[in-house]
C-alpha cells in the first residue's frame, strides 16, 4: 500500500500529472532492478548450485531492492505505535521465509507484492485524476480592467466591485453580474448539464463557468476566497473528512481485526510443532502464508475510495455532497420535505389580481404597497414593484421595519401602512376582509384602514411534480411540503404535485417544530430530508438527517447549512443524488463482500498447507486491486 494510500483518504490535490509521472517511472524502475537481481539469485541457485550463506548473499540484494523501503516503514510504524499494518505483516512473512531457508520466495513474494502496489497505485491515481478534472474549475488568472486597460492578475487579488474581463475560451474567474456584453456559457462542469446557458447585460454569473462566443466585462461580487469555484473545490477536497458509518466501521473491524489473525499466525506456527511434533519449517510457512493473506487492505482502501468516487461522481451531475456520511444517508429517504418558494416553484412572483376595498382605487393600493415595499429585497415585494412600474420617491418614507413572517411596516407620507399577510393584519388589529383565491395575499392598511388585497403568483417548476413521484419510487414513505405562504396556497401546490401532506402559513420556528415533530414518525432506520432553497431554512437544513439545497449554488446560507447541494434549479436532482448513493453503496457491498469471502477462503487453504506465498500475495495485494477497480466505478454513475 502507497503512503497516500495508507491515509485511506484520497485527496485532489496530490494527483498533478507532473508529480505522478516521475513518481511512476522511479518505481517501475526499482522493479526492474529488483526483478533482475531475482533473476541473478535464481540463476546462481539453479546454475552454480550454491549453497548457505553464500546463496543468501545472491538474493539479499533483490530483497534490499523490492522489500528495503517495506521493512523500513514497518520499523517507522513500530517506533510510532502503528504495529499492525500491511507494512509489518510483509515484513515479518517474508523475513521469517528468509529464516526458514525460502529465500527466492521470499524475494519473489516481495516483488509480486510490489507490482501489486505499482498496479494499484496506478488505479488510485488514475481515480484521482478522474476526480482532479472537477478542479478545472479553478481559474489561472483574472484580466483586471484598471483605468481602461486591463491587466492579468490572481483571482485572490480582485476585490468586490472590480470590473474583469473575460475572453472567449476564458473561464469566468469570480461570481459576479455582467456589465457588458453577450455570449454563452458552458456551464458543465458547474451543474452537470451540458446545454450552454445564455448571458447578457443585468445577468448574474458564477466562477467556473466557461465564456463561449462573446467577451463579457464583469462587475465582481464575491472575493475569490468566497466564489462559487473556491466553495466547490473545497467541498470536494475535504469531503473524504466526513467519512460515512460504513467506513467507520471498517476502520474499526481493521484495529481488532489484525491483531487477531497475526495471534492465529502464531499458534498456526508454533502449537502444532509443540502439541504433535509436526515440522518447524511447514508450520512456520503456514503461519506466514496466513499472515500474508490476513491484511485487509482491501477494505481499507477500497471502501473510502467507493465513497470519495461517488462524491465526485455526484459533483460531475451537479450535485454536491459535503461527506461519504452524507451520501450513505441519502440511501434510505423516509420523509422528503419539501420548502415550496423557489424549491417546487419557480420564486418568480406576478401580480395576478388586485382587490381594493370599498373606496380605494386599484392604482391607489397597488401604489400605497409599492412605496411601503420599496425598501425590501423579497421576492413577493419585488413583484409589487414591478407591477407598479415607477419610480419611487423615498424621501416621504420613514420607519421602515420588516417582520419576520408577516410583512412589512413603514410610514408613508406621515401615515403608518402595512402590507403583509393575515397575521399581519390580526397582529395590528386591523379588520380586513380576507380573499379566498388561490395565491399569495398581500393585505393592506394605512392608519389601521384595511385598504385592499393584491394577488400574487408563483409559477410550478416543469419536474417537481417528477421529482415528487420519483422519491416516492425511490422508497420515499410520506412526501410533506412546509411554506410560510398561505394555506390553501400549500393545498393546492400539494394537491397538483401529489405531496401527501401541506402545512401553510408557518413562521420560521414554526417550521422548526412541525420538523422536530416528523424526526419523530420516521422509521428506525429511515431520513429524513429536508429540500428547501437554503436562504431562510438554515435551521431546518441543520435539523434535518440530510438537508439539501435546491437551486442555491452561490448562495452563502445553501453552501453553509445543507449536507448536499443541488446546483440547478430542477427538484429531480435529489432522485439522482439517492441513486447516485445507492450505486455507491452496492459498489460498497460487492467490495466488501468479495473482499472478505477472498481472504476466508484464502486462509483457510493457507492454515491447511495448500495455499503457498503466491496465492497469499494474490489474496492481499491483487485482491485490493480488483477492489480498486470496482470501487472507481462509482464516479461513472449513469
């Protein structure tokens, strides 16, 4: 096992062409002399018939070669407290084959072992690389514009509010709107989806994306350190940290796992010479044979490596997954829920009616809401100035305050008014008269005045409905939908969707609480997972057993609070998330299973004389291979 094998967490980082290159020709090297000085050792046997010291001194040298650098990290590994590990157990087999008068098997055993390594080296680092192509993202340089010319600079040294340039073929370097200009975005290796994405004037951009046909002058939003690439390459990187139960317990079956079969060694060797007076030499092979084959190495490098594949296999289709932990999670959802704003619907709000009260003119109300709103950044306020269409002279506004869950408060040409919902009405003790149509309402008051009721509306995304049915094939026992918006609004989303259960008219704690409650219904070994647009549902997303935000790429609060991001706006993403998990985790099974049923057979035949070194280095090292192989398959999920 490679050093950076023996951390049994690959990362990104390490896989540059120009280290690797090097790193695999000195070894294919070291194995051509050590394989040489085999041949030399056995030509001296078989040739020259030698004997004795003088035929230990003929493979010592291709012993030093092949084993020189195992031996001396196995000693490295004692001195730190590390005794059993794959480094010892070859060291002391094949030592105590030395000791016994084996030494071309020996030598042998240790140059199969160590093309073993080389191959499996190359498989690591071959996923590495499959893994490395998601950096790409990572921008070379930022064309700066300073006083009309521009100037390549590193992307960590452009501040908020500085204009760049970006060529065509360029990747966009920071998050930001375009200025300036008009082209297409290929945005694959951002969200998975290989049609271009179209982006002019007004627009805002991501790091990572790639500048097609036109140049694009960019204001920057975002320092880099804070950019939608820097936070994907993070996560990516450090995913390994977050390791899933099954790796824990692997690790854990290894600590008990070696020491018990190197104590079974020991008594292979030594009590049947003592009890029935069987042969030193046969019992000792026998016990080395099983120390060899003992290693789990298999699992231990195969089984993290499965996970890591799948997180970057996930992160190619546009998913991100904070950890191997999350991803295991994502294979038994019990309860999906599901936030409605910009989660099941577009976010996009229209005024689709407007109902003033008797007295009031319809310009008059939909006016008194646009100036009450006119300091707001919510979607349903951003509509109501839309549709009022002019601009708003604020210097007759004062007091403006925002309540959280209701609406908003300001004083308006030396009047109080009120825009919100319902509760916003009973909390000042207005009298309204509540509109009964399906949409968001918008109630109204000036000085306690109910003034009327403006109507808006959300559009359904094209796949939520898809996306609803595809979780409940996937296993998915109840599908709930929470939202802050009215009631009957929720009734009827859940209705058109078929989500079983629809609570409206929930404050931020309130959604909290109807959470903790369904933490409570789910089964033993069910999840639950919270879908929710990450910008208001941060508690929620921590709660939950898996909190996923859909459609937050670039937005702090998403990247902070959810276990996986769904970076598009389309809800069917999390059906691919649990099927990217669920191939993940068979690749996991067959690893584990062939791994285990391997060594079983192998030690068996290894305590009862009839496997010799070779097989014992197969049930190791070419084991661990084959695991290897099937473990990169997770990052090939179709």
């Amino acid at each position: 096992m490679s050093d950076e094998c023996a951390t049994h967490e690959p990362c990104c980082s390490c896989c540059a062409k120009e280290r690797e290159a090097p790193r695999a020709k000195g070894k294919l090297a070291w194995l051509i002399i050590g394989a040489a000085a085999l041949a030399i050792g056995m030509a001296a046997e078989r040739l020259f018939e030698i004997d004795g010291h003088m035929l230990l001194a003929a493979f010592v040298p291709g012993y030093l070669v092949l084993g020189g650098s195992v031996v001396l990290k196995a000693a490295k590994n004692i001195v730190k407290g590390k005794v059993f590990d794959e480094n010892f157990l070859m060291a002391v087999a094949t030592i105590g084959a030395f000791a016994i008068g084996q030494y071309a098997e020996a030598v042998s055993v240790m140059l199969f072992y160590q093309v073993g390594v080389f191959f499996q080296e190359l498989a690591v680092g071959r996923s590495k690389k499959n893994i490395a192509r998601l950096m790409d993202i990572r921008p070379d340089h930022a064309n700066l514009q300073i006083d009309g010319t521009t100037a390549e600079v590193p992307p960590e040294t452009v501040r908020i509010g500085d204009v760049i340039v970006v060529k065509p073929g360029e990747r966009i370097p920071l998050d930001g709107v375009v200025l300036e200009g008009e082209s297409m975005l290929d945005t694959a290796s951002l969200t998975g989806e290989s049609v271009p994405r179209r982006a002019s004037a007004g627009d805002r951009v991501l790091s990572g994306c790639v500048n097609q046909n036109g140049l694009l002058r960019i204001e920057a939003t975002q320092t880099y350190g804070e950019s939608t690439a820097a936070k994907i390459i993070d996560l990516v990187e450090n995913a390994a940290a977050k390791k899933a139960p099954t790796e824990k317990f692997i690790t854990k079956f290894a600590r008990y796992y070696t020491p018990a079969v190197v104590g079974l060694a020991l008594l292979i060797a030594a009590v049947p010479p003592l009890a029935f007076g069987g042969e030193w030499a046969e019992w000792m092979r026998r016990g080395l044979v099983f120390l060899v084959i003992s290693c789990p190495c298999a699992l231990v490098i195969s089984i993290p490596l499965s996970f890591f594949g799948g997180v970057s296999g996930a992160s190619r289709r546009g998913i991100l997954v904070k950890g191997g932990n999350y991803l295991e999670a994502l294979n038994d959802p019990d309860i999906v829920v599901f936030d409605k704003t910009g989660t099941l619907t577009q976010g996009v709000f229209k005024v689709t009616d407007i109902r003033p009260s008797t007295g009031v003119s319809a310009a008059g109300l939909l006016e008194a809401a646009a100036r009450a709103e006119a300091f707001s950044n919510h979607p349903i306020a951003l509509s109501i100035l839309s549709a009022y269409g002019k601009d708003i002279e604020k210097t007759g506004l004062s007091g403006y305050d925002e309540i959280a869950g209701h609406g908003v408060s300001a004083i308006v040409d030396g009047k109080t008014v009120l825009a919100g919902n319902r509760k916003l009405m009973e909390k000042m003790s207005v009298a309204f008269e509540e509109h009964h149509g399906i949409g968001t309402k918008v109630y109204v008051a000036s000085d306690g005045r109910f003034m009327g009721c403006i109507v808006i509306s959300d559009e359904v995304r094209p796949d939520s409905r898809g996306a609803v049915s595809a979780m409940k094939a996937l296993g998915a026992r109840k599908t709930v939908l929470l939202t802050g918006d009215d009631p009957q609004v929720a009734e009827a989303i859940a209705g058109e969707l078929g989500i079983d259960e629809a609570y409206g008219g929930l404050l931020p704690q309130e959604k909290v609480a109807r959470v903790e409650t369904l933490m409570g219904e789910k089964r033993p070994k069910g999840k639950l997972v919270f879908v929710g647009d990450g910008m208001n549902d941060a508690p929620v997303l921590a709660m939950a057993d898996v909190g996923v935000a859909m459609g937050g790429l670039g937005a702090d609060a998403a990247i902070e609070a959810a276990d996986v991001v769904l970076m598009t706006d389309e809800p069917r993403k999390l059906a691919e998330a649990v099927e990217v998990a669920r191939f993940t985790r068979k690749i996991v099974l067959q690893n584990i299973v062939f791994a285990l049923g391997v060594k079983a057979l192998f030690l068996a035949l290894g305590a009862a004389g009839i496997a010799a070194m070779w097989e014992a280095v197969f049930a190791d090292v070419g084991v661990a291979l084959l695991a290897v192989f099937n473990a990169m398959r997770a990052m090939r999920t179709r």
